[in-house]
C-alpha cells in the first residue's frame, strides 16, 4: 500500500511540475474552450427537447410530488432548467477529457518521455483506430453507468461516492491507452494494465475529487494527462527493469 501511494503521489507531483512548462500551458485552455462551445451550440439547437425530456424524467420520480405544489408549481419550469444548466457542466468537462486524451496526449507524451524517459524504447503498440475505440469504450462506459447510478444519486447515501467512482473508471481508462501507446508493446500494455490497476483507479478517484474544486477543472484536463503518463511510463520501466533484473 505504501508503494502504491508514493507512486501516485509522485506521479502527481511530477505532473504538476511538467503542468508549468510553457508548451504544456498551451495545451490547457482549448480543450475546455472547445468542448464548452460545442455543448453551447448544441444547447442553442437542442434545448426545447432537453428541457422536455428532463421534465418527464422528473415526473417519473418522487420529485414530482412537491415540484406541482405551493411555490414549487411557480418555479418548476425554472428548476428543469437550473439542472439542465448543471447537467452541462459535466458534460463538458467530460468532453474537455476526452479531446485532451485523443488529441493533445502525444504532445504531453511525447514531451514527457523526453524530458524524463529518455531511456525507454519506443514500441508502438497503440495505434490511431485503438485510441478512438479506447475513447468510446470509456464514455460510453461511464454514460451508461451515469445514467443507470442517476437516482441513486439523489436517494441515497452514495451521491457523492458514486460520481467519484465513475470518474476514477473514465480517468484511467481514457489515458492509460494514450500514455503507453507510443511506448509500450501489446503484451507490456496488458501486463502494466495487470499489475498497476489499483494505482490507476486510484490515480483517477484524486483527479475525479480534483474536479470537485471549483474553477480547478478548466485547466484539470492536461493536468489529469500528465498524471497518467507519468504514472503509466514509470510503471513500464519498472515493469521492464524488473524483467531485466529477473
């Protein structure tokens, strides 16, 4: 347990350092920018069928009692859009994550396997086609359980747990591929994946409470990143030292 901590730690210590290197503060704000303009321009089309949407899950819940009553009756139809506006927040940090993974990765990779890896071979086990089905497995993964795990959230005592537990899946899933793609063969992918699994999901529930803190999440996506390839670069050298040493 302890060597998973010190490796976690470390690995968040060492991504905030590489955060502040001038062409890793270039990466932080588009991502962000980008998914919030297009969850705006979607809105601007979509929002009369969200809202309608939304309603009728509302009334298929005991928050229909008392939204038809006394001041509730009045401001229902403000109240279905307030949590609309609160859906979208997540919604777009979710998106910033997943350009962040797809499209900005090999640059943080790339600069970080520079900088601190100089020694590991370059095996190329990933590929373009697996980082964008990679991608997809985890969001839909994650919105399936989003959905699924929805009353639970507002009717039990797991409100805050579970949010967590599905951003620490989406966090290591999303990078992991990404951060030893350009590194690691197939076979040292799964074996990595095997041995570091807990460190990942661990890895991934901080950066999901990270999320929590307010205004943190415009600039946590590259952070989250370069978490991830440092801890999953360190994890295959270990892996490779250890075959060496064995």
């Amino acid at each position: 347990m302890t060597d998973t901590m010190s490796s976690v730690i470390s690995a968040l210590a060492d991504a905030l350092k590489t955060f502040f290197h001038p062409r890793m503060l270039s990466l932080v704000l588009w991502p962000m920018l980008l998914a919030a303009l297009l969850w705006a321009g979607a809105a601007m089309y979509f929002w009369g069928s969200w809202i309608n949407q939304l309603t009728l899950m509302v009334q298929a819940t005991p928050m229909q009692q008392w939204v038809e009553q006394g001041f509730f009756a009045i401001a229902s139809h403000y109240l279905i859009g307030i949590i609309l506006v609160l859906l979208l927040f997540p919604a777009i940090y979710v998106t910033a994550l997943l350009i962040t993974a797809t499209v900005a990765m090999p640059v943080m990779v790339a600069h970080v396997a520079r900088r601190d890896y100089p020694e590991l071979e370059l095996k190329k086990g990933g590929s373009a086609a697996g980082s964008i089905w990679n991608a997809l497995v985890a969001i839909v993964v994650y919105c399936t359980g989003w959905v699924l795990s929805l009353p639970l959230w507002l009717f039990s005592p797991f409100a805050f747990l579970l949010p967590i537990l599905l951003m620490a899946y989406l966090n290591q899933r999303l990078f992991r591929y990404d951060a030893l793609g350009e590194h690691a063969s197939p076979e040292e992918y799964g074996q990595v994946i095997e041995r570091s699994s807990f460190r990942l999901y661990l890895l991934g529930a901080i950066t999901g409470l990270l999320q929590l803190v307010p205004l943190i999440g415009f600039i946590l996506p590259v952070y989250v990143g370069l978490a991830f390839t440092h801890l999953c670069l360190a994890e295959l050298k270990a892996l490779r030292q250890s075959g060496i040493n064995a």
